[in-house]
C-alpha cells in the first residue's frame, strides 16, 4: 500500500493569498500531482468560486492560531506577592500562598524551612540571593478557592500585558 504525505494546514487562502483568520471557516482539499498528493487550503469564497485544484477529496475545518505562550514577569509575581503577602484579607492570603509556590517554582525564592505554629503549618521563604525572608501558612485550598485564586491571577496579569 502506497503511503503519501499531504502537507501541513497553510496559513493562507492558497488561490487569493489572503491570511486566514482565528476562528475562520475554510476548506482543505487534497488533489493529485504528479507522483504523490498535494494539499490546498482555501477560503469559502474561493473554494466556492471554483478556485481549488481538481480535487479528489476535501473537508471544511475551522482555523485555530495558536496562541503565543504567557510570559511569567518574576518581578511583577514577587511585587504582587509582598502586597498580598502583608494583607489580612483570606483571598489575598490564598493568591500569595499559590503566588509563593508559582516564584518558588520559578527559582525567586528557596524553601528556607517548615514548622508549626500554633497547630499551623508554616514554611519561611527566602529571596534568592538575599536575606529577605516571608513566613508562610499553609493554606488548604478547595478546587473552588484554587479557581478562583487562578482566575484572580489571570485577571491581574492580563491586565499588566494589555498595558490597563
């Protein structure tokens, strides 16, 4: 059995040269060449003008970009983590619990040690390459209190990249 390699989804509309949008309907189409298949992507109007190879197969498909991964900004993280870290406030004390594990796994701060106080458990973290310390309660978050920390950070975060 023959095998053949159709090429990857294209980034434009194959006949216009247009750019496909995020979210755009479009049409693939694979049609024969000479010792093997090719692959068209073209937009609606184009596929329904008759502007496709002759092709022997074909599909509609929606056009997903990828988006570009968040960049984590350490010094934003740890300048929101000192404001929550002295709030009395229970949700600022759970987003700078999740915010110290987030810098901890960033390598901003090292796990200085752990104890109790008072049947609470505690963890002292130190500021890499300082003295700088931040003492810690434990917190046990529900998944709910978890969402809510994360869209909290999300909200704050996105906020900081679009510039508002």
């Amino acid at each position: 059995m023959a095998q053949y390699h159709i090429g990857k989804q294209q980034e434009n509309c194959v006949a216009c040269g247009r750019e496909f949008r995020d979210g755009e309907e479009v049409v693939s189409c694979v049609y024969p060449q000479e010792d093997s298949l090719g692959r068209a992507d073209l937009c609606v109007d184009c596929w329904e003008a008759g502007k496709a190879p002759a092709a022997i197969s074909s599909w509609r498909r929606k056009v997903q970009k990828k988006a570009l991964p968040r960049r984590f900004d350490r010094k934003a993280a740890l300048e929101l983590f000192r404001i929550l870290a002295d709030s009395e406030e229970p949700r600022d004390a759970d987003t700078a619990y999740i915010l110290a594990l987030l810098l901890m796994r960033k390598k901003v701060f090292e796990l200085a040690r752990t104890g109790s106080e008072e049947g609470v458990n505690t963890m002292v973290l130190r500021l890499r390459g300082t003295a700088e310390q931040f003492k810690l309660a434990s917190r046990d978050l529900t998944e709910e209190q978890l969402e809510g920390v994360k869209s909290n950070l999300e909200s704050i975060f996105e906020c900081a990249q679009d510039g508002s």
